[in-house]
C-alpha cells in the first residue's frame, strides 16, 4: 500500500448526496477522496427535473433544511459558474377541488414562514402566459424554487471541488469493500480515511447486503421526457406542477381539502393513481421543457419503459401549460432508493463508516443541508 493513499474522509458515490457530504467536509479543512465507479454521472442524480423545490415540504425543519439547501445552491451559482436560476414555482389549478386547495394552502402556508400566493386566475394568466387558459382557475407561487441542469451540474461539481477544495477525484473506480478505516478498490488500491460516507444510493447493498435488507429501503423508477429546445428563446417563466402534484408532497397535507381532491381523482384518474404519476415541467438553461414523472417500486419495476406511462403524462401536462413545441427529444427512466417513512436513512455498519442514502426523490433539495445537519450533530 503505497503511503500517499490517506485522506481524513473518503466518500463513496459522487450523485448529488456523496458530493453533499464531500463539500461539506471539505468546507470544514478535511482533506477528502471522492469515488465513483463510473467516470461521469449517470444516476438517479442526473435522471430527474432538476428542481430545487422548498415548495413541497413541511413547515418547520423540513422546510428550513430546503432553504439551507437552496442557499448552497446559490454560492455554487457565484463560485463554481453554475447555472441555476430563481424560477420559482406555479401550481395551477384546472379543477374546482385544486383551486380549493391552492386557496386553504396559501392561508395556512404563510404563519409558517412559507413563502407563496395565491394568484386568482387573470393575475397569473398576466404574469405566466405558459400556463394553459382553457379551465384554468387560479395558481399558487411560490418565488423559492431553483432550476438545475442536472447532468451539466454533476459533471461539472467533482471539478469544483477539486480546483477549489484540493478534494482527491478517483471517478470510475469502484469500490468494492469498506472495512472502515480500509477502503478497497477493483484498481487494487487500499485506502485509509478516518471516516467514510457510502452514498451510493441503493447500491450499497453491493457493499452491506444485511445492512439493506433489513433498512426498509426501497427502489422506485420513475420515467421521465423532455422536449427539443424551444423555438426564438420562448420561457415558461417558472417551474409548473399540477393538481396530481398536490397529492404527492407532504406539504399539502396541512389541507382539510386535500382528502376530497384525493378522492376525486382515485374515482377518475385511476391510471394516474395506478402509476404513482404526478405531473410537473421544468426548463433548463438549453431551453428543453423536462416532464415527468411516474413512480414504480420493486417488483413492479422493469427494464422496459411503459409508452402507457408517458403518454399519460403528455397529456395531462397539455391541460396546464401550453408549449410552442411538444417534440420530445429525449426519454428515459431512473431508479432511486426511498424510504416509506424516513426522507433519509443512515446506517453505521461499524464505527467510521456511515451509509448516507435515501433522500426519496428529494436529493436536490435537502442533500446539502442534511450533510450539514450530520456534521454538526457529530463533530
């Protein structure tokens, strides 16, 4: 073993949660190696919308870690020349029961230090002219999302981290054993570190089988789509979700109103409900329209993608926005872990070494401020 193969911390994974963990040592003076078994992103961390979204999450710590999170975002915009924008969101309501609900939100949202409005519908249709008119009633927005580029951004932060934090890139080496101090690799190389993050998603179980079977985690796939780019520079203006979203985040769930929107929608979107499908839009900096998405778990998970799936989505996404150009681009599906209860997991199979996984859907939003909640409760 060669001597030069030490780092403080050593993190396994390079998706959205391992590079949390990697800055926030490395922001704290730790001197850190970076795994990754593939020499670029193509995980879970780059298959979603690209959406940093305070939006759906409850008041109170949930709420503040999003914030957190966002405001990392931001001095990554300043320090590593990323591109992400202040969006925000829109929530349109097209149904009398999401109107209800978009109306309840925005009242009992703001004493909990949400930040959003209820817009009736000739002010948001004047201030977001992407959104369809034909039944639309009114939206909420809400001015705290953030738009990403997600493979550009995974690309781009291992580099950031390396020119402005001297972090140790070993990308496309697999680890294939950590026996905390130890780390071994398939090139051969052991290395030592006084702690090690496994975030490598549901991967992990490739590292601690017992330690996954018995986490409660579970896989879910979800399909997603985005169009070309949009003609002479046209913009949505903001992030747009619809009333199938309501039903998923568990902000929403303040709403006395929320049961009956849920009910209407199990009677007459069954195909929706079947699919865990809830619809949303986001552009990025190449002016392509990402839409999504759909939820599948475990066995009901298959390597072929299902036209049925994204056809629904393309359809409900025409009742909310209206696109110059609906040519999709591109296809293609994800796999993330999610836990039923928990919006993360960790796990210390031995002491130094800390399994970091299973933000649910929510790695974008919450990574950096739940990498910064670790350090600060054991350091």
């Amino acid at each position: 073993m060669s001597s030069d193969k030490r780092a403080d911390v050593a993190v396994v994974g390079a998706g959205i949660v391992g590079l949390a963990f990697a800055w926030e040592a490395a922001r704290r003076g730790h001197s850190v190696v970076l795994f990754d078994r593939t020499p670029g992103p193509q995980g879970a961390s780059v298959r979603n919308f690209g959406m940093v979204w305070p939006i759906g999450q409850l008041p109170g710590p949930a709420y503040d870690r999003a914030l957190r999170s966002r405001a990392r975002w931001l001095e990554l915009k300043e320090r590593a020349g990323l591109w992400v924008s202040e969006c925000g969101s829109l929530h349109v309501a097209h149904d009398d029961d999401e109107d209800a609900l978009l109306r309840e939100f925005a009242e009992l949202a703001r004493p909990g230090g949400i930040r959003c409005e209820y817009l009736p519908r000739a002010d948001a249709l004047g201030r977001f002219p992407a959104i369809n008119p034909a039944g639309f009633r009114g939206a909420l927005h809400s001015p705290t999302e953030l738009a990403v580029n997600p493979p550009d951004t995974l690309a781009r932060l291992p580099r950031f981290l390396a020119e402005a934090h001297g972090v140790q890139l070993r990308l496309g080496e697999a680890v294939t054993s950590v026996d905390a101090p130890q780390v071994r690799t398939a090139a051969g190389d052991v290395w030592r570190a006084d702690r090690v993050f496994v975030c490598s998603g549901a991967d992990f179980e490739t590292l601690f089988p017992e330690t996954f079977a018995a986490s409660g985690i579970r896989r879910c796939k979800l399909q997603m789509m985005k169009t070309r780019p949009q003609p002479n520079g046209w913009r949505a203006g903001t992030h747009i979700a619809g009333g199938l979203t309501l039903c998923h985040y568990k902000a929403f769930e303040l709403c006395s109103t929320l049961p009956a929107l849920k009910a209407r929608i199990a009677a007459t979107m069954p195909e929706y409900v079947k699919y865990g499908i809830h619809v949303m839009a986001a552009q990025n900096d190449r002016g392509e329209v990402v839409i999504g998405d759909s939820h599948e778990y475990d066995a009901d998970i298959s390597v072929f993608d299902k036209t049925e799936i994204d056809e629904l989505i393309l359809k409900e996404i025409r009742t909310m926005i209206d696109v110059p150009d609906w040519t999709i681009g591109a296809r293609w599906h994800g796999i993330y872990a999610k836990h039923p209860e928990k919006h993360f997991v960790t796990h210390e199979p031995h002491p130094g070494c800390v399994i970091a996984v299973a933000p649910g859907g929510l790695g974008m939003t919450m990574s950096f401020a739940l990498a910064e909640d670790w350090w600060n409760a054991n350091t």
